[in-house]
C-alpha cells in the first residue's frame, strides 16, 4: 500500500502468479489473456498456450509453459 491509503501503481504493485490460458494476439504481436475481465499481454505465447506468468498491472512473464498450444 502507498501513502494515505492508495494502491500502489502496477509497475510498483508485487507481482503476483496467475495461471492463464491465452486467448488471441494482440496488436503488438503478444498473447492475451484475460485475469478478472482484464488483458495481461505476454510476449513469446500462441492463441491455446496455458502458461504461469508472473503479472505486474497488464504485462506479464513467462514463468513456465504448462500446455503448448
């Protein structure tokens, strides 16, 4: 938590560990998943690839790819 009650901005937040399935590509050419209705971009992934990424605001790495598309 920031001062006086504000969350931290997403470059700032911990990152947390997700486990998403990637839905399509985006215009830059990263995968897209979706956590809480959100879009979390995650270069090197393909439309059907489960992988566990670790997220920060909408940006994601890859931790381990679990089932290649």
């Amino acid at each position: 938590m920031a001062r006086h009650g504000r969350p931290e901005p997403p470059e700032r937040a911990p990152p947390r560990a997700l486990t998403v399935r990637i839905e399509t590509i985006g215009s830059a050419g990263d995968g897209v998943a979706r956590s809480d209705g959100e879009p979390i971009y995650v270069p090197l992934t393909a439309p059907g690839d489960l992988v566990t990424i670790e997220a920060r605001g909408d940006r994601g790495r890859i931790i381990d790819l679990l089932e290649k598309s």
